[in-house]
C-alpha cells in the first residue's frame, strides 16, 4: 500500500469511528483547560477530571488561584502524580498570568511555553483546542501508533511530530490529534496489542507486528 493511500484509509476510518470529537478535558474556559492540560501530563483524563471539580470550584480563574496556597492545591491535584511539581507550576503560571497578561491566556506557543509546567505538547494541545491553530501534540498514543502504522521511525517524539504534519493535511490536525489518542486508546493499546484485530493496524501496519 502506497503512503499516500495509507493517510487516506486511515483519515476516513477514524472520521468514521470518530465523526465527533472533542477535549476529554473537564474545563470551562481558556484558564481551566490550560490547567486540565497541564495536570494530565503523565496520568489519565479519568484521574484529572476527578480532582479538576474541586479545584475549579475554588479557583476557576489566575487571579482566584493565587490567594489559594501550595499546600492546598496539593491535596486536591495529588492523585494526578507529580504534585509537588504540578502545584508550583499552577501557582507559579498564575502569577504571570495575573502579572504579565491580565489574567488571559495568550494564544502563541512562545509566552505558552515560557510558563512553568507548560511544555510544547501541552501548548500544541491549548493552541489547537483552544485557539483553532493548527498543532499536532504528539503524546504516547500518537507516538505509538505512528510507528506501528509504518508512518514514523519512532525514535523520538520531535521527529514523529515533524512525520505527522508532513503526512497529514494541515486542516486536519486538530481533529486527528484526537481521534488518534482516542483510536490508541480503544483499538491499538501498548499492552495485549493483537494487531490482526485492529481495523487499521491489520491493513496499514509494520509487518514486524505480525511476526
């Protein structure tokens, strides 16, 4: 199967597993979803919109989140994992947020990335998401399988990033990005993988996968 016809096979199977889609983050603003992006790192979207309610109940905004102290957004955020470090950086990206961009999120990858705890795949997700920018963030699943669809080398995630937006139409990474950690999640996990049942693995995969 040609490259060309492996992108359009699976385009048009996830768009028909997936015609919807939308941020499995619970959120209500720019704000929160920054923060819900932030928290997921390393941990699953179940885990952070379990402990986003309580906190956001508190603090839905930069300016109501820093009259809160590091101690209690621990023991809130602490089953997301990395909650020394997740806190600080919730704090810490507030105060610039109040400080420097009157409590708004800025819609650029540079000012995103410059705040603690935000690094490019978080941006790449806000940006997309939130603000209609064309990104693809490459997390575990996209990683994943691209590798086992034959579409990247899989030795590092910059270079699957740089592998999707050269394969897959701009317009569409926005849409993909989800449908694909959604597909990885239900169809092509990492573990107990059978890839002769897997609706695109077992037309467009690594023949390795089959041995």
């Amino acid at each position: 199967m040609l490259k060309k016809d492996k992108i359009n096979f699976i385009i048009n199977k996830l768009d028909e597993i997936y015609p919807e889609v939308s941020p499995p983050l619970t959120h209500s603003n720019h704000y929160t979803f920054l923060i819900a992006v932030l928290l997921s790192a390393n941990t699953t979207d179940k885990s952070v919109n379990k402990v986003t309610p309580v906190l956001f109940a508190k603090a839905d905004t930069p300016k109501k989140m820093i009259t809160l102290d590091y101690e209690t957004i621990y023991k809130i955020i602490k089953p997301c994992g990395l909650g020394p470090a997740k806190s600080k950086a919730i704090l810490g990206l507030s105060k610039i947020l109040v400080d420097k961009y009157d409590g708004k999120v800025p819609n650029n990858f540079a000012d995103l990335e410059s705040f603690p705890g935000v690094g490019h795949k978080t941006a790449s997700v806000v940006m997309s998401q939130v603000f209609g920018v064309p990104a693809f963030a490459v997390d575990t699943h996209v990683h994943r399988l691209m590798y086992r669809w034959g579409l990247s080398s899989g030795k590092s995630v910059q270079q699957t990033e740089r592998d999707v937006k050269r394969l897959f139409p701009k317009e569409k990474w926005s849409k993909l990005h989800l449908q694909i950690i959604f597909y990885g999640r239900e169809h092509c996990p990492a573990k107990n993988f059978n890839p002769n049942i897997c609706p695109i693995t077992s037309v467009v995969g690594r023949k390795s996968l089959f041995r």
